[in-house]
C-alpha cells in the first residue's frame, strides 16, 4: 500500500470515529423493578404497588437529544405497563395494554426505547386497569440542552425541586370504581357533602333542594371519591431538600416542577411566599405570567417560580384538593413555618342552586347566553367563600367575567387573581402547516353522575370504532362539556394548540381541563403514525368509557400486536366493565335482598323477599334491561316473577283494574319498562305472560339527613312498603320499615 493511501485510510477512520462520538446520542437507562408491597399512609396496612421500592416511582431525568432505554421489570402476580405521558415517541412505545402494546406479563421484562426530542415537566404512569391509583406514578424530567436557542435566562437555569401530586385511598381502588357506579353515599358521608333534606332547611335551602330533584339531579359534588390522604412527592408534609450543588440562599427563585398524578383529584396552588410565576404548562414553555393561585387538572403539570424567603423561615407551599376536604404540602426555606391560608369549605347548596339553574328537565346544560371557555368563568365561583358575588341570587351576573374575559388578559376576583388558559402565551410561534388539509371533529362530553357513566357523544369507547386519520392532516376539535364534572382531555404522543386570542403564539399543551358549559376548541397536524388514545384523564372516568382512539390511515404493523382487531375488542370491554352489587336485609319479619350485575347499558337484577312461615311466603323478581339515552332514565326489560303465599282458600284478590291478580302465587314471565319521574322516582310498568298489568312507583334512597335514607314502594296489585335505613358504615346499616304482605320489620342491613 503506497504512504499516501495508508495516510488517507487512517484519515477517513479518523473522520468517522469523531463524527460517530459527536453525534451518537447518549443512551440513558433506567430499570424499574414493578413489585407489590405494603404501605401505611393512616395507621393500617395497605397493599400498593412499588417501583424500586418507592412511591412514587423514581424521577427519570434525560436531556433532550438522549435516547431512553427503560427496562420495565414486572414482579407482579398481574400484567402491568409505563405510559410516558406528554411524550413524542414511536406509537409502539407509548405504553397502552391492548393498544400499542400486550400487558406486561408477569416475571417477564418489556424494554422501551425512544429518542428524546422534547423537554419540560413530563410525568409516567401505569396505563393498566387502576394501579396508577395505589404506587405507578412519577416524574420524569427532560431538560433542555446548553446550547437550546430558547433557553431563558433567570427561568431555565433556576434550581428545580420535582414535584408530584397524587392522592391515597384505603380502598381496594376497584372497589372505588364499583362503589362510583352503584351509587354509594359513603363517599359523601366520609366528607360530609351529603347535602340531605335536613341539611337543606337548616341552611335554608329547602326549596333549592326540592328543585335539584325534581330535575332528577343527585347532591352537588365537585370531586368523587373520598380520600384518606393527600401527597406531594409520597408524603403528606415535606420540606424541599436542594443538592449541595444548587445554591439557595434567602430571596433565591427556584422553579418548581409540579405533575398533578392525582388519579381523580383537581388541586388549587397556593404560596405562603406571595406570588407564583407560571412559565411552562404541560412541558411547554409559556410566557411568564404572575398569579395568587392556580388550579392544575388531573395529569396536567406546570412549572412555577417563588421565592425562598429570609434566614429562619420557610413558607408553604400548599396543595388543596377541588373539594377542600384536606391538603398536602412543601416546605420551602429552612426555620419557623409560614402556613399558606387555609382554603374554606365549599357552600355546596350555593352550587347545588347554581346547578339548578344551569340545568333543564331532560339533564342538558341550558344556552345561557354565554361565550364560555379556556376557564375564564368558573362555575364553581359561587360555593367559595373566599370569592366575594352575587351568592345568594345565584343569577350569572353573579359570576361576571369582568371587563377583561374576551381578550386574554386576566381577571380578579376579590383581590384574588386565579390563572387561565386564556392567559397562557408561547414564547414561539405554534402555528400549524398551512397547506395542510384540515379534519374537523367534535366531541359533546356527556355522561350522567346517578349511573356513574362518562361518554363522548353518548357513547362509550365499546360502542365505537377507531377515527381514522390521515398522515399529516391538521386535526382541529371542538369540546363542549355537556355535563357537571370538569374533564381534563389528554391526547397521547402530541401536543395540541389550545386555541385562545394569542394567534399565532396560542399556547401548546396535552391536556385541556374542559369545565362544565365550557366550549373549547384545540388542534395538532398529525404528523406522528399509529394509534392514539385521547381521554378523560380522571381514572375512573376513562375507565367507565370516557375515551377514543385516532388511528393513522394505512398505518404500519405494530410487532408488539399480531392481532390488533381482537387486542382492540379488549381494550373495549376494559372500560366498560360489569359492576356487581349485593345488599340483604335480616330483619325481624323475613329476609329482604337484591343483587345487580350491570355495565354501561345493560342490567340485570334480582330482589327477593323472603318470609319465616307460609303466610309470608316468599317472591323474587328478577330484570335484565338495558338503559336508553344519555341520562338513562328509561330502561325497558324483560322480567321472570316467581311468588307462593298461603292464602284462605276463599280468598280471590283483585288489583286495581279489576283483574284476578297472581301477586300471591305467580310464576310469569313479563315485558315492562322502568322510566326515572322527577323527584327521582322510579315508575315501572310492566305486563305478565298472562295479561295482568303492573304498574309500581318506588324511591330507595331518599336523603332525609345525612345518614338515614327512606324509601317507600306502592303498586296496582295493592302492595306497599315505608321504610327508613340508617347508614352506620361502609357496608353495613340499621333498617326498620313495614311492609304489606310481611308486616313490620326490624333488623340489619348488609350490603356490597
């Protein structure tokens, strides 16, 4: 080989081996090691899921232009996975069961790898069934690299403090869901947000009660769980530990980078030190914006800046759940604390009479007139205290947006200034391709709190197909939320514009909290191929149906699923699950009980009642029906009756249209329909194999105080019954009534 060929080859190896260091990207791994374990957060032991031994789960951190290789270690009895919330990424690694991926088998490892190509406040989660719920949550933080052309200085290169909400419950999380779509009042009582007749007119709020059930609504909630304790980075209270590297002295900012991974629960920010700077949302950097307070929605994250205050001090930072049952916290500074002010009670029959208002006979929120969106009126205003209005006329100029509410700026209430989507603006330029072709859809949130349902357009995700998507259309949706819960929408592997009256600089986000009434509207270009999740953020609303898939047209197979036409079928019946219920009443003349199996539509139940002697006798009835409608307050069914007393020979019965009545020895089949009347009565009317006619009118569950609910039945055949249960725990109670073929009764009720 000649000199100059030698010199030329190692010049060209050279070459290569500085270009490969200079640009290989920096492989970054993690192994997380998903593992059962016990946890105390009230004084009893409770199962919870940890990730190398902790919860939350460890804070991931990359910087942008790292390659992520996480090693999910699944030591669970169960399948499980890691959804990389707010993250660009190939569809495959986006971490959905039966989507984008199998589960997780047990003592198996499922490896994800991805390019970081973004940075911010992300957060990752268990995307399986509700073990976000007990420990699958935690940070994950993407910095920017030195040389990012828009690194902020005074902002980005604040010291930061991760944090990351969440809330605890001792119940088994499923149990929660079943509780929700039964009705249960325990989690009411627990608050004490039970609103019942006898509190009604003790603050004088007879009438707005009456009203409140007479459009067939249930109590006014603003959240629907209860729950044992709140946490920020696993701990109820903590103070904020800096590394030596980070050089906090008094007067220093420093960035807080908060994940709300709450599974249901809404919390207001509030600081002992004064003001909060809002910089970014959702990962995405925004122009700096002061306010007193915010509210971050389930799953959204914001990164603030405050204040460390003087020697000897350290001041609260505070995190108060929606319904302001209790709080968690961080100490910020080092000495004597400085608390945050409390958040008073919620008026919840100021709300409860608000909601009237909003509300028409067939459970549709009224056109009242208003340009509602981006936050800028929260329904909500009328029960805090701390927010002075129009309370008592509950009229909406008692809810004025202010001078301000159409052009972005910000609005106060009371002194009180309280962040919005309209006052959030991008550093840059947002705006989508132009020459893009645009697909316009539009989704009404719907659902109805007496059933526990939650849908897009009525219908739940088993009910629909996938949205088709072309490659690089711009997608632009329109939200109108059609019910009385707030929905935080999250769309999978993208960041959509939250259209606002910034242009062109309209803020870039993944979430958006849709507030009841409100009209919003957000779009993306779908430039990102496969199958994208888009839902309700809140747990249990997902998990009741509250979600779509957008799928890319002619889309490449996914290797992690050979078949995605039965994978999809099951991610359907996921979220639209049977919930069952049992309840037995042992009293002193006979035994009295029901059970239920039903999902989103479909129900079917028996109820029995069960005498000590032959003159009781016993008769059971059972129904399989299917609700109709986006309230459900129509369900036809067909029925199977089956009855013995002994009667006197002579004695003939006849009900109420002169027909020889068989309510005494009956085995027919039936066809009927149960229909919900104002008052929340339930009228059934129903036809025997053998002609006879049923009418019956019922209500079970009527609030007379907080914990003693009457009932009472009355039917065509001449049947009757009054009672009263006193609800003394969870699953247990104390029932008196008297009933017309048994007598009176007095006894125990056990229920499920």
């Amino acid at each position: 080989m000649k000199l100059d060929s030698f010199k030329l080859l190692l010049l060209t190896v050279f070459i290569l081996l500085v270009s490969t260091s200079i640009f290989a990207q920096k492989v970054v791994r993690y192994d997380l090691y998903v593992k059962d374990t016990i946890v105390n957060f009230t004084g009893k032991e409770k199962r919870a899921i940890a990730v190398n031994g902790q919860i939350p789960m460890p804070t991931l951190t990359f910087t942008e232009g790292d390659t992520a290789e996480i090693h999910v270690h699944n030591q669970l009895n169960e399948g499980t996975s890691m959804h990389w919330h707010g993250l660009y990424l190939p569809n495959k690694e986006d971490g959905v069961p039966y989507l984008t991926q199998m589960p997780i088998e047990p003592n198996t490892t499922h490896v994800y790898r991805f390019p970081i190509i973004q940075n911010g406040t992300h957060w990752y989660h268990s995307h399986s069934g509700l073990q976000e719920q007990i420990g699958m949550y935690g940070s994950m933080i993407l910095k920017k690299r030195d040389d990012d052309p828009t690194f902020r200085k005074g902002i980005d290169d604040l010291p930061t403090v991760p944090i990351i909400l969440s809330e605890w419950t001792d119940y088994n999380p499923e149990n929660v869901h079943r509780m929700l779509h039964i009705g249960s009042d325990w989690f009411a009582i627990k608050k004490g947000t039970t609103q019942s007749y006898a509190e009604a007119i003790k603050s004088g709020h007879f009438k707005t009660k009456i009203t409140n059930e007479w459009k067939r609504m249930l109590a006014m909630d603003v959240s629907d769980i209860y729950y044992d304790k709140f946490l920020i980075n696993g701990k109820n209270e903590s103070t904020a530990v800096f590394s030596p590297s980070q050089s906090i002295g008094a007067g220093s900012k420093v960035r807080l980078k908060i994940s709300n991974g709450g599974a249901s629960s809404y919390f207001w920010l509030t600081y002992a030190g004064g003001k909060i700077t809002v910089v970014a949302s959702d990962g995405n950097d925004v122009d700096p914006v002061e306010v007193d307070r915010l509210i971050i929605g389930v799953s959204e994250t914001y990164d603030v800046v405050v204040t460390i205050p003087e020697e000897g001090t350290s001041y609260e930072f505070l995190a108060t759940p929606e319904d302001r049952s209790k709080s968690a916290s961080i100490n910020l500074g080092s000495g004597s604390k400085q608390p945050a002010p409390l958040l008073p009670m919620l008026r919840y029959f100021e709300g409860m009479k608000m909601m009237n208002n909003m509300m028409d006979m067939q459970g549709n929120m009224k056109d009242m007139g208003m340009d509602m969106s981006l936050q800028q009126m929260d329904m909500n205003k009328v029960m805090y205290p701390e927010i002075s209005g129009d309370v008592e006329g509950m009229n909406m100029q008692g809810m004025d947006q202010g001078p301000n509410h159409h052009d972005g700026h910000s609005v106060k209430d009371s002194g009180i200034l309280t962040l919005n989507y309209a006052m959030l603006k991008s550093p840059t330029q947002t705006s989508l391709p132009p020459d893009a072709p645009v697909r316009e859809l539009r989704f009404e949130l719907t659902g109805n709190m007496n059933r526990f349902v939650w849908s897009l357009d009525n219908k739940v995700l088993a009910e629909t197909d996938k949205i088709l998507i072309k490659n690089g259309e711009n997608v632009r949706i329109t939200l109108f939320n059609n019910s009385m819960m707030r929905h935080p929408m999250h769309l999978h592997g993208h960041d959509f514009r939250v259209i606002n009256s910034q242009g062109d600089f309209a803020p870039l986000k993944n979430v958006i909290d849709v507030m009841p009434m409100e009209t919003n509207v957000i779009e993306y270009n779908a430039n990102l191929e496969g199958d994208w999740f888009f839902h309700c953020h809140i747990l249990y609303h997902m998990m009741s149906g509250m979600n779509r898939v957008f799928s890319t047209e002619n889309q490449a197979p996914n290797p992690l699923l050979p078949n995605k036409e039965w994978a999809y079928k099951k991610l359907q019946r996921e979220s639209n699950q049977m919930h069952f219920s049992v309840q037995n009443d042992f009293a002193t003349n006979g035994n009295d009980g029901m059970f239920m199996f039903q999902n989103a539509r479909w129900s079917m139940g028996t109820e029995w009642r069960l005498g000590y002697n032959d003159a009781n006798g016993y008769e059971t009835e059972t129904h399989v029906g299917r609700y109709i409608g986006r309230m459900q307050w129509l369900m036809p069914f067909v029925g199977f009756d089956w009855r013995y007393r002994v009667l006197d020979a002579n004695e003939v019965e006849e009900n109420i249209f002169g027909q020889r009545t068989t309510k005494d020895n009956r085995r027919q089949f039936s066809l009927g329909v149960a229909y919900t009347l104002p008052m929340l009565l339930v009228l059934q009317t129903e036809v025997y194999h053998d002609g006879n006619v049923r009418i019956q009118l019922r209500r079970e569950d009527i609030p007379v105080t907080k914990r003693i609910r009457a009932g009472f039945m009355v039917n065509t055949d001449k049947e009757y019954m009054v009672g009263l249960n006193y609800i003394a725990g969870k699953n247990f109670g104390f029932r008196t009534h008297y009933d017309s073929d048994m007598g009176f009764g007095l006894g125990v009720r056990l229920n499920y």
